[in-house]
C-alpha cells in the first residue's frame, strides 16, 4: 500500500473530552461485547468482526480527520479488542495474567518497530499511511491489554470490579503527575491511553455484573445508556470541530487577542490634575 501523506494529523485534539469518550468506548466495548456474545453468535460476528474491518477500512482509505468516523471506528475496535482478548482465555484456558504479559509484551515489540521505522510514536505525527496503521494496531494492542489487565484484578485478584476501578483510577493518574514532572508526554500519553481500557471496562462491569460485586443493571441497558452518551458527545465535537488539530491553541490565541482588543478600547480615566507641591496651599 502506498505512503500516502495527508494534509493534517488524521487523529483528534487531545484534550478532557477526548479522554471521556475514550473511557466511555471502553465500556461500551466491554458490555456490547457480552451482550452480543450470550444473545447472538451470530450477531457477535457481524458487528463484531464485521464491524471492525468496515470501519477500520473507511478510515484507512480516508485523506482527513472526521470525527464520527474516527470514533466509531474506536468504539468498533473496542468491541473487537474486548473478543479477541477473551478469546486465548475461553479458548485455551490461560489465566488472565498470562494473557496481559502476552500482549504487552507485543505491545512494546510494535511501538519499538513503530519508532524504529518512522523515529517517532507523537499522534500528532500521524499524516502518513504507514503511521496510521502503526496507530491502529497499537490502538487494537492495548485493548487487547487492557482487557486482560481488567479481568486479572477482578477474577485472578478477586478485587471485584469496585476496588479495580479504584486501583485503575488511581493508576492512570501516574502518567499524568509524571508528565507535569517532566516525563515524554509521548510516553506518558500511551501508558494512560492503555489504562483507559481497564478502567473504563470495570466501570462498565460494575454497574452490568450480577457478580463480583457489580450492580446487575445488565449489559444491555449498560450499553444503551453508555451508546446514547457516545452519540451526544461526538456529535457535539460533529458541530463544533473542538476536537481537529490547532483549533484549542487557535481559540486561546483568538481569546487573548480579544482580551488585548477590549483593554485597548477600554475607556481612559482622566488624569487627575495634580499641582506641585510647591504651588499647593
């Protein structure tokens, strides 16, 4: 396939909304997945897997960022990543754990191949073909791990979705305090992209599970309600364009100018007739 090179960045701004419908693909991914897997085989496949590859295609084949295909395209990788996490462990029986090394260690063999080949992994640098596909499969990658990290705390662990929650809560905070410390904000960026996964996934079991602690509002109506929020958000960013490339450091230029602007034409008090003291009596 040719390098096709784009004409900006063909992944979104990352700011605090980016990082909510990144949370809430997670869950969606987590339910649907189960959902579909005990209502419908059948079903699982075509959305599933078909799903995945139509979307994956579309955006692939695309020249530019656009925000309901990027997003749904995650959200269909979510639901492909939670299966073929599950998968080694129905199919084989390996614990949790042993699935979760597998992956990360197939993890940093592909950012290594990735920064080999193109001598940077900053999303910010995804304007070519073969960066985009390196983009996605790492996207795919940490799924598969943050799946399988999830299901190691709450089953391998027995810590229930609750005290998973917590830990990855806390645990995705990390990467944030050692960026503000100083930390690659590359590096720092992809350990936290990994535990949106599990965090968003115990989430998402906590409120579905009738085990383990969870609140047994089921994986349908866990999926709807996290489906509906999904929609609103991203046809929020559909509308407004918050999420392309620049537009947050063009708004905070634009907002400063304004601010100069207004104190320019902001009306003088006049100067206070103030004699010298000697004249003064």
């Amino acid at each position: 396939m040719a390098n096709r090179s784009f004409p900006a960045p063909k992944v979104p701004e990352v700011f605090l909304l980016f990082w909510i419908i990144k949370l809430l693909t997670t869950g969606i991914g987590e339910t649907a997945s189960d959902f579909m897997g005990t209502t419908s085989l059948v079903l699982a496949g075509i959305v599933g897997v078909g799903g995945f590859f139509l979307m994956l295609w579309l955006q692939l084949r695309a020249t530019t960022y656009h925000p309901v295909r990027y997003w749904t395209t995650v959200l269909m990788v979510a639901v492909f990543g939670t299966m073929i996490a599950d998968g080694p462990h129905v199919a084989l029986g390996s614990p949790y754990y042993v699935d979760a090394a597998v992956y990360f260690v197939l993890l940093v063999g592909l950012l290594w191949w990735w920064k080999s080949s193109e001598g940077t992994l900053s999303v910010h640098s995804i304007t070519t073909a073969r960066r985009e596909r390196f983009y996605w499969a790492t996207v795919l990658l940490t799924f598969g791990l943050g799946t399988a990290l999830g299901d190691t705390t709450a089953a391998n662990l027995h810590m229930g979705f609750l005290w998973s929650i917590v830990l990855f809560a806390v645990a995705i905070l990390i990467p944030l305090g050692l960026w503000r410390l100083g930390a690659s904000a590359v590096a720092c960026f992809w350990a936290s992209y990994s535990l949106t996964r599990p965090l968003g996934a115990s989430a998402a079991d906590y409120l579905a599970a009738h085990t383990s602690g969870g609140l047994a509002l089921g994986t349908g109506p866990v999926t709807l309600a996290g489906l509906i929020l999904f929609v609103a958000f991203v046809g929020y960013l559909w509308r407004t364009h918050g999420d392309e490339e620049g537009h947050h450091a063009l708004a905070h230029a634009e907002a400063e100018l304004d601010a100069v602007r207004s104190s320019d034409e902001r009306p003088q008090a006049p100067a206070a007739d103030v004699r010298p003291a000697t004249d003064l009596r």
